[in-house]
C-alpha cells in the first residue's frame, strides 16, 4: 500500500515534523546499542520495529509541541524584548518587532499573548502559509536535535553510566544548538510582526483584520485598548 502524505493532511513540514524525532531515537538506539531495546527490536521484528518508531515519534513531536515549543518561545520573547530594550529600540510595547508583545500593545490581555499569534498562525492569515510552515519546521529540526542531544547525554551519564566522553560531547552540542535555534526563530517572528502589522494598519486587508480574527475566535481583549471595539479612539492606535 502506497501512502500519501499530502491524503493524511501532512505536507512536508508535517511529515518532517512527525518522523524526525523517530529517525532521531533510532539513530541514538543504534549509537548506544542499548540490550533492552534491541531485545523487543528482535522480539517484534524489523517491520514492526520500524512502524512503532515512527509512531513513537510522533508521539514525542507532540509532546515536543506542546511542551517544548511554548518554552521556547516565551525564552525568545524575553530575549527579544531584553535586547530591544538595552539597544532603545522599543522602550513601550509598541516598537517591539516580536508578534507577541505586538499584540499584547494592541488589546490581546496578558496571558493570551502567545495564545492569540497561534491563532493566527493556524487560521490561515499569513500569506505563503507553506513556505511559513517549512520555516517553522527548520526551526523546530533544531530544536529538537538539541532536545535529543540533552536527553543522549542524560542517558549516557545517570542511566548506562560510561566514562566516555560521548556525554559531555552531546551536552554541549545540545546547549549549542539550543542556543542557536533562536537566530532563525528571532528573524522569522520579525517577519511575521511586519506582515501582522502592515495588515492591521492598510484598509487592503478589510476581511483579515488580525482583530477581528482574535475577536471571532473568542481572545478577550484589554478595555480601552487599540482592539477595543467599545474605544472610540481606536483608529488613533
């Protein structure tokens, strides 16, 4: 039986993201050679050993996503922010180039901040939403490299307890690429700010109003604020 990806609704960020952490686990089980697994490998045998990695990566993707991902995130925005600030660029909410803190000046109420740029990510407001998509998913294949290199080093030093060096190697590569993530991470949320901004501010862009999207979607916003539908003055913003 032929699978297509695209008939499961995974294009290729989808299928990456899915079975990368999975090709991950099979190369570090492999590297480790660790009895216990290769006992159920050969105990199930390699088709099966195979299909359940796959889901099990995926498994992990989610856990990835939900977990990991928002960390992540709320990490650049402070870093973002943090730099903005020391450089004088965006002393108020209003200068800052992240999406988030953007939306937090126009009306979105504390909390709901990353909540709301999901939101939009996922509507389908952003134009070239593929090539965002597989922007995301480059970002993401870092992230979680990193994650599997921390875990590999984990493994290494409190679990199989060797003396090689293998452990700090992995520790250090992981921090590296952790750190690292946040470059593409910064400039693709730079982007996204400018689209997020050019749509709210042109009367070209009635019906994709990044408001109006927030506000059908249920985002409680701020009483008085730019997004406010009560505040009179709101075209001031």
């Amino acid at each position: 039986m032929v699978v297509n990806w695209s008939d499961l609704g995974l294009g290729l960020s989808g299928f990456l993201r899915y079975c990368y952490p999975g090709v991950l686990f099979l190369l570090f089980a492999v590297f480790f050679d660790d009895p216990w697994i290769k006992m159920k490998a050969d105990a199930i045998g390699d088709n099966l050993s195979i299909f359940v990695t796959v889901v099990f990566g995926a498994g992990l993707y989610i856990v990835h996503r939900s977990i990991v991902i928002p960390c992540h995130h709320f990490l650049l925005i402070l870093f973002q922010r943090t730099f903005e600030i020391l450089r004088h660029w965006g002393r108020s909410r209003a200068d800052s180039r992240n999406p988030v803190v953007y939306l937090r000046h126009k009306g979105v109420i504390f909390g709901c901040g990353i909540i709301s740029y999901s939101i939009l990510r996922r509507s389908g407001f952003f134009e070239r939403h593929d090539e965002l998509d597989i922007a995301h998913a480059e970002i993401g294949l870092i992230v979680m490299t990193s994650e599997a290199l921390l875990l590999a080093a984990a493994y290494n030093k409190w679990v199989i307890a060797t003396s090689t060096k293998w452990g700090s190697y992995f520790f250090v590569a992981g921090v590296f690429l952790f750190i690292v993530s946040f470059v593409p991470a910064w400039v693709q949320h730079t982007v996204e700010y400018l689209e997020i901004k050019r749509k709210d501010e042109s009367a070209a862009f009635i019906g994709k109003k990044p408001a109006a999207l927030l506000r059908k979607a249920g985002v409680p916003m701020k009483k008085n604020s730019c997004w406010d539908p009560a505040n009179t003055l709101a075209k001031a913003c």
